[in-house]
C-alpha cells in the first residue's frame, strides 16, 4: 500500500510528514474520525482510498470503516478539488427562479459535470440543497463568496474573477 501512496502524485512526502504528525497526534486516544478526516483533507485536499488505508493502519481502525465515513459526508471528497470550488445551489427558491440554465452554462462553459474538476484544476462543481439564501435566488457560491440574482449571461464574467 505505501507503493499506492508514492504513486499517489498529491502524497508527496512533505504532505504525508503532515499527515504522520496528524495521526501521531491522534494515536492511542480514543478517535474520533471525523475531525480526524477534515484535518487530513484541509493537508492534502481530498481523501484517496489509499490515504484511508494508510490513516485507517495508522490508528488501528479498519480501512472500511473509514471508507464508510468518507462516502457517507458529502463533505468528503475522493477526488482532487480544483482551486476553486463552485456549488451551485439546487433548491427550491433556486430551481424555480432558473438555476438549471445556469447550471448548464456552467457545464458548457468549462466541460465540467457536477462532481468533477477541470483538467486544469481550476474548477470543482458541486450541486447543494438550500445554501439558506433564498431572497437571493438563483445562488452559486465560489469559495466563500455568494452571488445571488445571476443569470446564465453573467456566469463567464463572475467566473473570470477566479483564477
Ligand atoms: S433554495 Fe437556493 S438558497 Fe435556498
């Protein structure tokens, strides 16, 4: 397995020295996995398999149930994440105000599905529930930032602030 992390081009060693002291700081305690996953994902940036191995035999706990945290938390991801993360906002308010043809401009702007990356690694797109602002649907959020009231015809200019 650690041949599958040397292969692993986003585990290098200075991210896995990180990820040691990470699980050297939870060894022996009783672990909570979660904060123990967020922390390894805010090193490396999402969760392979073969890092959930590594961190499963470095705290004594199966690589299933691991996995099986990972797949239940959508907070989780298995794949790399671009610089940028759009989530673009599928609930009701949203839906009904036109989110789906800004979705599609999304999509065809970029070639990007919901749940994937650009080969670029600029962009990650996510389709959420509510993002509890409504008032401003439609709603995408870039990073951290919100944009309400968009429409399809903006989505290129707003994308651009993000390199
Ligand atoms: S439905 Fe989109 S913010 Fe609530």
């Amino acid at each position: 397995m650690n041949g599958e992390i040397e292969r692993n081009p986003h585990l290098t060693p200075e991210v896995m020295v990180k990820v040691d002291e990470l699980i050297d700081h939870y060894r022996n305690r009783q672990v909570n996995l979660i904060p123990v996953l967020e922390e390894c994902q805010d090193i490396v940036g999402y969760l392979p398999v073969e890092l959930q191995e590594y961190i499963g035999r470095g705290l004594n706990i199966p690589g299933s149930t691991v996995y099986g945290v990972v797949t239940f938390y959508s907070y989780f991801s298995m794949v790399p994440k671009g610089r940028h993360v759009i989530k673009v906002c599928m609930g009701t308010a949203c839906y009904v105000r036109g989110i789906g043809e800004v979705l599609n401009r999304i999509k065809s702007l970029y070639k990007l599905e919901v749940g994937s990356t650009t080969e670029d690694m600029r962009f990650s797109l996510e389709a959420v529930r509510c993002l509890g602002a409504c008032g401003l649907a439609p709603v995408i959020v870039i990073d951290s930032d919100t944009h309400g009231g968009i429409s399809p015809d903006q989505i290129s200019e707003i994308l651009s602030r993000y390199e």
